[in-house]
C-alpha cells in the first residue's frame, strides 16, 4: 500500500509538473508570438509632421518666390542707370562736337566775310600781301580743326557736312593767293577771270554757311592774332 501510494503521489506530481511545464511553456510561446506580431507595426511608425515643420514650410516658399524678383530688379535698375549715364555721355560729347564744328564754321565766314574783303579791297597786290601774309598762321590752324573734326565725326551726315565746307574754304584761300601771286603786269582779261573764280568761292561757300552774323558775334570769333 504504501508504494502504490508513492508511485501515485510521484506520478500525480510528475504529470502535473510536466502539465504544468507544458502549459507554462505554451503560454509563454503564445505571449511571445502575440507580441511580436503586435509590436511589429510599431517599429516603422509613420512619421507626422510636427506643428514646427508645418510652420516652416511657407516661409521656405516665401524666400524663393520675393527674391528671384528683387535681383532682378537690382539688375534691370543697374541697366537702366548704365543707359542714362551712357545716353547723357553721348549727348554731351555731341553737342561738344557740334561747338567745335560752330566755332570752326565761324572761323571759315570770317575767312569769306572780313578777310577776303580787306585782301580784294586794296588797291595792289603790294598793299593786300601782308594783310594775308598775316592771316596764314590762322587759316592753317582753320584748316586743321577741319580736319580734325571730319576724323571725329560722330555720324556721316556731320563728316560730309565738314569735308564740304573745308573743300569750299580750301578753294577760297587757293583762289586769292593765285590772285596775290599774279604779277601786276598781266593781262586785264586774266584779272577778271581771276576774280570771277574768287567772287565764285565765295558765293559757294557762304551758300554753305548761311548768312553771315551779326557783327556783335563776329566780333567774338575774331582773335587779335588775326594781324588784320
């Protein structure tokens, strides 16, 4: 009786520890694998924006939409300024042309006007020799300003309109020296023919002047090295 009774007490105990393990076992296995399938979605979260990033995000958009237009406008302000200060530099260098071209042209009516008149006024050659004899220095330096302005000439309408009056003025001064440099014995006929070239240079080149000024401006362009 009595090793029955301990082989039931160590059976009843084996196969309940062994049940006990058993379920134990199952139980944690089951746990475990609960978890795992219900901590799996947790690990890949899906990320939320924060109240930070939204907040963030227009003034991102705000920089790239004013700036591209106000370097842009930096720019064109820049071309603009260039533009009017190289407008006005071209002006001016034009209108500084235009006096040297007036000045010039007042020298040549002078040349037409006061001094051709004193030369054919006297009554010999003898008499009207040093008078253009003393005027040469500056009708060389007329003559150079001509040629200077026709080089520097800003457009071809002003360089054609300079080579013009040079030409004219040129022919003047050949024709009265030729008639200075004629003896006084010559044919009567040549003297006429000589001055009707003269009168005929003349009337030339004021047609391109215009009229003559008025004596108060002459009296400006003359210089006192005119030794008239």
């Amino acid at each position: 009786m009595t090793e029955t009774a301990t082989q039931t007490q160590t059976q009843t105990k084996t196969e309940t520890q062994t049940q006990t393990e058993t379920r134990t076992a199952t139980v944690t296995r089951t746990e475990t694998e609960t978890a795992t399938v219900t901590e799996t979605p947790s690990e890949s979260p899906t990320p939320t924006p924060t109240s930070t990033e939204v907040a963030a995000a227009p003034t991102s958009d705000e920089g790239t939409t004013w700036w591209p237009w106000l370097l842009l406008l930096l720019i064109l302000l820049g071309a603009l300024t260039w533009f009017l200060i190289r407008r006005r530099q071209a002006q001016a260098e034009l209108q500084a042309w235009d006096d040297r071209l007036l000045a010039a042209e007042r020298e040549a009516s002078w040349v037409e006007d006061s001094l051709t008149t004193q030369v054919l006024e006297r009554p010999s050659a003898a008499e009207a020799l040093p008078i253009w004899t003393a005027a040469q220095p500056r009708l060389l330096e007329i003559d150079e300003a001509f040629h200077a302005l026709a080089t520097e000439a800003p457009d071809g309408a002003r360089a054609e309109r300079v080579t013009d009056v040079r030409g004219l003025l040129r022919g003047l001064v050949e024709a009265v020296g030729a008639d200075l440099a004629t003896a006084p014995t010559a044919d009567p006929d040549q003297f006429r023919a000589r001055r009707a070239v003269i009168d005929s240079a003349r009337r030339d080149l004021r047609a391109t002047l215009g009229p003559v000024e008025s004596p108060a401006a002459a009296a400006d362009s003359d210089r006192p090295d005119a030794g008239v």
